[in-house]
C-alpha cells in the first residue's frame, strides 16, 4: 500500500488597486510551493501587473498587489464572504 499524498495547488490572487480594493483577479497559473508562485511574481511583475489592469481597462502601470494561496483555502474564503454578503449561513 502506497501513501495517500495530497498535493497542495498555489495560485496568484491579484488585488486590483485602482477601484474600491474588492476586485479580486485569479490567475489560472497553478504551482506546487509558495515559493515557486513568488519567484513567479516577481520574475513577471510587469506582466502580470499589465494583465489585471487591461482586464479592468487602468492604467497599465498602476501597481496592483499580489498573493500567493492555496487554492482550497481561497476557495473556502471567497465562499464564507459571498455566504456573509448574502445573508446564507453555513
């Protein structure tokens, strides 16, 4: 018998600063560490950066900040804040 292994997946979450700080943008991009999504982020700042502000149509060098989360635990928070926004209990 082999040992279950649950592999932890890392994703960016960018907060766009231009609007009102609620506006969260994720990356499809998927890492295995903390460190590898961090030494992505900063390897591609520019990049990145660039991207969530034409995604909301900003000035492109307008910094926005950066996260790296395991994408279930992000999961989990963004459900409990659309629950408390909507009134649902879990």
């Amino acid at each position: 018998m082999g040992i279950l292994s649950i592999k932890t997946i890392v994703i960016i979450v960018a907060t766009f600063t231009g609007g009102d700080g609620n506006d969260q943008y994720v990356f499809d991009k998927k890492f295995e560490t903390k460190e590898q999504c961090s030494n992505y982020v900063r390897d591609n700042f520019n990049a990145l950066n660039a991207h969530v502000n034409k995604n909301y149509n900003y000035r492109l060098d307008s910094p926005n900040l950066f996260y790296c989360i395991n994408k279930e635990l992000f999961s989990k928070h963004l459900k409990e804040m659309r629950n408390r926004l909507t009134g649902v209990k879990i």
